[in-house]
C-alpha cells in the first residue's frame, strides 16, 4: 500500500506543477506537503523534494528557487504560451470549425499552459466576427476521409447544396458519391478532400468541400489511384489558385506606399526597383486568372499593369466583362 502511495504521490506531484505553476505562480514546499496531507502520512518535505529530483532526472523542466521555504514550477512545456496563443487565435477565427467545436479546442489548448497563463490568454482573446459553419458532421468526415486514405479504401458520402432560399438539400436527389480520396487541403478557409470519381472521368481528379459532405463512411472497395502518381502542388495551383491559364511573367507599376502589400503577396525576395519619385516596379510570374487581376483591382489604380501586353489585354477584358453583367 506504501509502495503505491508513493507512485500516487509523486504522479500527483507532476499534475500539479505542470497544471497549476510557471514562473510567476511557483508553489512552496510546504504548500505540496499540506496537499499531501489528507491523503499520504509519508508526504514530507524531504520525499516531495525526492520526487521533484526524480521528475527533473526524467527529463521534466522544473526549476527549484532555493530559500528559506523552497519553491517549484514548471519552467517549459511542449508548447510555449504564444505557441498556444496562436493556436487559439487560429481556431477561434477558422470559418473551418463550429463555433460549439472551436469553443472545446480551445479549452483543450488551454491546458497546454498553467492554469494561471491559460486564464490570461482567454481573457484577452478577441476575434472579429467569424462566420461559422453549422455541420457537426465535419469531424467525423475528416476521421473517416483519414482512415480511408491511409488503409487504401474508397469512401461514400452524400454532398448537400444550397437552394436560392438558403435552405439546404442533398446534391442529385440524395444519390451517394463514391471517392477514392488521395488527400485533404486547406484552402482559403475551407477544408477539401481530393480524390478520383469515376462517376466523374473528365476531370479524373476532383474536390469536394468537407463541410458539405455528410453520412460519410469508408467502404470495401480499394482505392482507384493514378498509375503515374498525382502531384498535389500542381493541383492545388491549377483549381484552387484558378490558374488555369498558366503563369505570366508581368511587371508591375506601384505606388511607394503598397510596397507592404507587394511583400506580402509576394514576399521579400521579389525583384523590384525604382521607376520614380513617386512609384516603383516588380517583376513577378503571376497566375493568368481572374484571381490575380481581382488582387490587382483590389488597389484601385495603385497598382497597374505593365507588361505584357497579353495581362494588360486579360485584365481589361475582365473589367469589360464584370461592367457589362
């Protein structure tokens, strides 16, 4: 019963200096020792002191401020505190996750840090209004797309739509859709699984959005995969980047002021230099699609086109276009 005790103790030991101390809230010696007390007779200064040396021996970060009343805490974790910051500032703002799902995450991620830290980070999180998904089913989609692909198997699903009243209804009257499902990505807030549809030759490869997918569930049947192998980059930059017209090496005429925005689209490595005292050029490869000109129109003249002649032709036929809807 002794021998039990002990392992109960210097268990409880570590529970409690992971969950409850850092380095602003460390706990005394006699602080664990009274703890101890109701429950373990051999709970002394001198065997919690032995039980700390054994956890530091095994690896565990915890620090001992030696004084009059020695004090511990727990110095690191696997996670540092803006580690989980961002964690949770990045759950709470998904339009991926259920605002019931992102209120459990980040409960969960909060017992990456002490209790004192995780009251902190909470009460000063804030997020703008985020749209949030209402379909509970997500999780458990994502679970069985997982399973699928790693055990070599096709799933079926249902696919639900939306009609002009927001109401929602089942894509072809309900009829299940058959996937071979190669991968899963993250895209502009969205969750996709990619994979082959026979039911759909022409593309072999196809997407559909994890949100909408209910009643899913792996069959028996093997996985349909290409014979030469699928690049996942390349499809991504083909139907989510909208680049289905290739790249284009373009130049760009900026105003000095939106050198942050080229950066950031960008990135700093981009080749740029002085035009005037007013304006700067970039020389980037760019994605022929709506989405980079939409990028480019978001500035409202700051940004404009120079060459090639090609770019300047595909953005005006844009604009022509979106006037003329």
């Amino acid at each position: 019963m002794g021998s039990q005790k002990n392992k109960q103790r210097i268990l409880r030991t570590l529970k409690y200096l992971y969950c409850f101390t850092d380095e602003q809230h460390p706990v005394t010696n006699q602080e664990l020792v009274e703890m101890f007390s109701y429950d373990f007779a051999n709970g002394n200064r001198k065997t919690i002191k032995n039980d700390i040396d054994v956890l530091t021996m095994e690896g565990f970060d915890i620090i001992t401020a030696k004084q009059y009343r020695n004090t511990y805490y727990m110095a690191s974790r696997i996670f540092e505190v803006p580690e989980v910051k961002m964690l949770i500032d990045a759950v709470a703002a998904s339009r991926f996750i259920t605002k019931e799902k992102s209120d459990i995450l980040v409960r969960k991620l909060s017992q990456l840090v002490s209790k004192p830290q995780a009251e902190t980070l909470v009460r000063y999180m804030y997020t703008a209004d985020v749209l949030k998904p209402d379909n509970e089913q997500i999780y458990y989609a994502i679970d069985v797309i997982t399973d699928a692909i790693n055990t070599g198997r096709q799933i079926r699903f249902q696919y639900y739509d939306y009609l002009p009243t927001k109401e929602k209804v089942l894509r072809n009257e309900g009829e299940d859709y058959y996937l071979s499902p190669i991968a899963m990505v993250w895209d502009n807030n969205h969750y996709y699984v990619i994979g082959h549809s026979e039911k759909h030759p022409d593309p072999f490869i196809i997407n559909f959005r994890i949100d909408r997918i209910c009643h899913a569930e792996i069959t028996e049947e093997l996985s349909i995969l290409p014979e030469n192998g699928f690049n996942v980059e390349e499809y991504v930059n083909r139907q989510f980047r909208m680049n289905v017209g290739g790249t284009l090496e373009v130049v760009l005429e900026c105003r000095n002021e939106r050198m942050r925005d080229v950066i950031d689209h960008f990135g700093e490595e981009v080749e740029t230099w002085i035009s005037d005292e007013d304006y700067f050029c970039v020389r980037a490869k760019v994605a022929d699609s709506p989405t980079f000109y939409s990028w480019v129109f978001g500035f409202v003249g700051d940004i404009r086109i120079v060459e090639p002649d090609v770019a300047v032709k595909h953005y005006q036929q844009m604009l022509r276009k979106g006037l003329k809807a």
